[in-house]
C-alpha cells in the first residue's frame, strides 16, 4: 500500500497565523541578535580573521589568493569559497564589510528555526510549530560558544536549516522535475557552505560507514 503524502497545506491555520508566527521568530531573532547587528561582531575570536579574510578577497591585488595567514593560500581552499568569495566582491564594489558579515551571522543564526517551523508546519498548527522554532532559536550554543552562528559558524548553520529542508522533501515521493531540481538545489547549497560538510554528506550517502579498502594481494 503506497504511502501517502503529507499535506504541504496544512490546513490547521491560515495565512495570517504563519506570517504572524515568522513574524514573531524574525522579531525574537532581532533582539537576540542586537549586539551583533550593532557592530558587536567581534564577539568570538574567529570573527576577526573572517573578517579580514573578506578584506582580503575585496583587495584588487589578491584575485585568487589570500596572503592573510599561513604564507598565503589560494581563495579556492577557504573554508566557504563561495560564501566568503561573495562577500569579498561586495565589499570591493563598496558594500561595507563589517555589515554584511553582521547580516550573514544574522541568518545563520535565525535560519534553522525558520527551516524547523516550515517543516513542523506540516503535521503541527502555527502555534505549536513557532514554539519548536523559538526553543531551537534560544538553545545555549546558538547564543554563544564555538558552535554559535553569532561566533563564527554561521555558515554550519546555514547547512543544518537546509539540510532540515532536504530531508522533508526526500521524504515525499519525486513527482516532477521541479522537485529535482529543489533537491539538486539544497544540496549545492549545503556544499558551498564548508567544504568539509561534503565529508559528512560522503558518510550520509553511503550509511554512515567509510569503504572498506581493497587489500591488495602479494
């Protein structure tokens, strides 16, 4: 017996009550986050070198290279080429640095609740969907710490609200060509965001094991 699809509208709630909802996460997110959209980002350590990674990318004299740390090394081996090498080429058509890096610790940081209330909203009402969001939104690391969008892993944070997307939609059956296309689209995402997420999503296609290595025979 086919399983069936989960409704994608879910019909306990309306409109208003999911704009509300988001609403009321964006605001929580802001006050939270005032510090850091204030100019507080240099709240963690590595927050200063990403910054002066952009810096460096936004020079005219360092296309393709970085000379800021471990006697240089190509743009190609940061650690989020395409999101840092972005960020680099706004600033050097004069974007100010400082303020969008505050904006992407920002999304980082409100991005997986806002992914979690998407995907609760299929099975939960506006309600209870925005209160998953906000307890996600208020848990410890998220504030602060190595593991917090708001000190310096933001971009972690962007893979894990993408990854909550990918996984509701690997959950329904493929209808269309659109949905191959979501799909691709989530998982070039998720790997621009650290080069080492491909690692993990190398474990995650194959089970979780590593290969077993041929033996080769004397």
């Amino acid at each position: 017996m086919p399983r069936q699809q989960p409704s994608t509208a879910n019909p306990r709630g309306s409109a208003n009550e999911d704009r509300i909802a988001v609403a009321a996460l964006l605001l929580a997110a802001v006050v939270l986050a005032w510090p850091i959209l204030t100019g507080g980002y240099y709240t963690y350590a590595d927050n200063s070198s990403h910054l002066a990674e952009i810096h460096s990318l936004a020079e005219e004299q360092y296309q393709g290279w970085s000379d800021i740390a471990f006697c240089g090394f190509p743009v190609g081996t940061l650690h989020s080429p395409f999101w840092y090498g972005t960020l680099g080429m706004l600033a050097r058509f004069g974007l100010p640095a400082g303020l969008l890096y505050a904006l992407m610790l920002f999304i980082g940081f409100v991005a997986p609740p806002l992914a979690l209330y998407y995907v609760a909203r299929r099975y939960l009402t506006p309600v209870m969907a925005g209160l998953l969001g906000y307890i996600l939104l208020i848990q410890h690391p998220s504030l602060v710490g190595l593991g917090s969008p708001l000190g310096g892993m933001w971009t972690y944070y962007i893979a894990a609200a993408l990854w909550l997307v990918l996984i509701a939609r690997l959950r329904d059956p493929i209808r269309s060509r659109r949905d191959f296309v979501w799909i691709g689209l989530l998982v070039g995402l998720i790997a621009s965001t650290h080069l080492f997420v491909l690692r993990f999503r190398q474990l995650f296609a194959i089970g979780g094991h590593e290969p077993v290595p041929e033996i080769p025979r004397s």
